[in-house]
C-alpha cells in the first residue's frame, strides 16, 4: 500500500511541474487543428468527387453494345480525358 501511496505523491509532484498553455495558447493550438480538419475534409470531398466522376464516366463508356455506341463510348473517354486538363 506504501508504494501506491508514493506513486501517486509522484504523479501529484510531476503535474504541478507541468507548464499548461495560457488560454491564448489554447485558443491557437485548437484554430490549427481545426484548419487542419477543414483542409482534410475538403480533400477528401474532392478526391471523392473526381473518383465518382470517374467511375460514372467508365461505367457509362462501358455499358453493353446493345445500349452504347461506340461514338457515345469515345465521347464520354474524352470527357474524361478533359477533366484532367
């Protein structure tokens, strides 16, 4: 009992040496996480945009014959070939 007794007198003795950041500080630190997560957000919304357009377009150029044509499959090939310029 003794040596969890001194273990947390430890725990105690460290906190109190720990330097907290000021409520400006904290204000700071919290703005860049949550640019951080906008950023993030908005990446990944592109990413996922440009891959469905992507996969829509394929899906598209690559229905049965009976349904597509041939110059609709090229068309929409180029299409595709445009987003990327």
């Amino acid at each position: 009992m003794y040596k969890i007794k001194r273990y947390f007198e430890g725990v105690i003795k460290q906190a109190k040496k720990v330097r907290w950041p000021s409520k400006k500080e904290m204000i700071g630190y919290v703005s860049i996480v949550l640019v951080f997560v906008v950023i993030s957000a908005l990446a990944l919304f592109a990413d996922d945009f440009i891959i469905a357009r992507i996969l829509n377009a394929l899906e598209k150029a690559l229905k049965p014959a009976e349904t597509t044509t041939t110059e609709e499959a090229v068309n929409v090939l180029l299409n595709i070939g445009r987003m990327f310029k």
